[in-house]
C-alpha cells in the first residue's frame, strides 16, 4: 500500500499507493506509512522527504468499509491498549494510537516534509496534508472535512484554525464543504498551486532545493517553527477537540450502539455532492 522512491540523492519520495480505493487509509496502510517515514526519518541519507499518492485523489480518508479498531496485526507505536474494550473506552484507545498518535509523531519528524497533492483530500486526508511542513497543491485538488455531518466536531487531528484561520475553519466545518487550491492557497494552507501534469516535478525541484541545504539547519528551522506554533497553545488546542471528538462518539454509542449515526453518512455523502465553497 506504500511505494518507497529515491529520485535523486537526498530525496525520498513516499508514494501512497491504493488507488483503486482513491488511498482510502485502512490500519495497513497507515501503518505501512508509519514505517516508510521512520526509515526515512533514520536514514542519514535522506534529507528531505516527499508524501505523495497514485492516481486520481490524494485521499478519500478513513475507509469505512475496511475499518478495524482492534489493531491486533500491526505494531503499536505507542503506550495505548485496551483496543477490545466495549464502547467508548475501546474506541478512545484505538483512535488515540492509529489517529492522533500517528499523526502527532509525523508532524515532528525532524526533517522536511513536503505534501504532493492532487484531486480530492477529504476528511483523514486532511491530517496527512497537515502534518506536513509544506504543501504544494495541483489545480484541481480539493480540501473538505464533512464529518460535522456525522455531529463530531472535526477530523482526529483537528488543525483546522491553524491552518485556515479561525473564521474559515468554521466556515469549512459549519457547511461540511472544501475549499479549492486556489482559496487553500489564500488561507495560507497550501504553499503553491501548480497544473496538474507539472505537480510531481515542480514538487521534485522543491525537494533539491530543500535538499541542498545544511541539514543541521534544515532540522533546526523546523524545530523552531514548531516550537513557536506549540507555545501558542497548538497541542493543548488538539487535546481539547479530540476529547470532545470522543464526547460526540460517546453519544452515538449511546444512542444507536456504534461510534457513530448509521444515517450519517449519507447526509456526508450529499455535502460532498455539493462540491468547494467557492465553486
């Protein structure tokens, strides 16, 4: 589910690659992924690392119709467990390691990471963009998180507000509808927005100009940003919504016995119909 390239030295690119599923992320692939990005993490070899996707779509999200809260066949990276524990304590735990554990772990890998996207990025696939320190975008891609529509509060890793600002954060929440590259771009989200067929290689000199840095630098000017935005209250911020993401699951478990309103999701699926905000 993960391809590993090296196009040129210093350069790795890490290739989601389920495409027939538009990279949908199982517990498989995110794994695999977790893996593909601590090897290129440890490998001094490496200096700049590539998160890219085959086909169409950067990624649909969470495949819920390859969904599995156990975690029995994958290698726990943190101190969660308790995975088979009925309702909401089960649930919490599962979440808490393959979602918000993974992602807060990538975000400090401390070495530049660059997002290659194209087509859709919804829900999940928001939390592979951000965790990523620069994103450049193709034409046609789009950013959405619906789940509000399921009555959570937002995706696992819910950088929303530092990401688009406040206001527009709620305004992608409220209606459940994206934004364009073009609008992500003006938000600040998304660093440059390129034509489609130019995205892999615009992304490629990118990463060799990335790459031709001093990497002691590069690991520090990293370090630094990061600090800046966790001083500002960015973690505690992310705590906050993922215990309350766990209060609106809480209430699922209590009114229909799955994490979840089974209904949901076609109200999810008549959001994303209606397409980006500024279309």
């Amino acid at each position: 589910m993960i391809k590993i390239e090296n196009p040129e030295e210093g350069i790795r690119r890490i290739v989601l690659a389920r495409p027939d599923r538009a990279n949908a992320q199982n517990n498989r692939l995110l794994y695999d992924l977790d893996k593909a990005l601590t090897d290129a993490s440890r490998d001094p070899a490496v200096r700049v690392i590539l998160l890219a996707a085959e086909g169409r779509h950067f990624s649909a999200g969470h495949d819920l119709a390859d969904f599995d809260p156990h975690l029995a066949d994958v290698d726990l990276r943190g101190v969660w467990g308790g995975f088979d524990q009925p309702a909401q304590e089960g649930y919490m735990a599962f979440e808490e390691e393959a979602y918000f554990g993974l992602c807060w772990r990538w975000r400090n890998i401390p070495k530049p990471l660059v997002a290659e996207v194209q087509g859709k990025v919804i829900a999940a696939g928001l939390m592979l963009v951000w965790i990523c320190d620069l994103v450049v975008a193709s034409e046609d891609a789009t950013f959405t998180d619906p789940v509000v529509g399921a009555g959570f509060n937002g995706v696992e890793y819910f950088a929303h507000p530092w990401e688009l600002g406040p206001r527009k954060a709620k305004e992608m929440l409220f209606t459940g509808q994206g934004l364009t590259a073009a609008a992500a771009e003006r938000a600040g989200m998304v660093n440059r927005v390129v034509p489609r067929a130019e995205l892999e290689a615009h992304c490629l000199e990118l990463a060799r100009s990335i790459a031709a840095m001093p990497p002691m630098g590069t690991r520090l000017a990293k370090m630094a940003v990061n600090a800046a935005q966790d001083e500002q209250g960015f973690y505690s911020a992310l705590r906050h919504a993922m215990a309350i993401q766990h209060l609106a699951h809480a209430q699922q478990w209590a009114l229909h016995g799955v994490s979840a309103d089974p209904g949901a999701f076609d109200k999810i699926g008549a959001i994303l119909k209606r397409g980006p905000l500024d279309d």
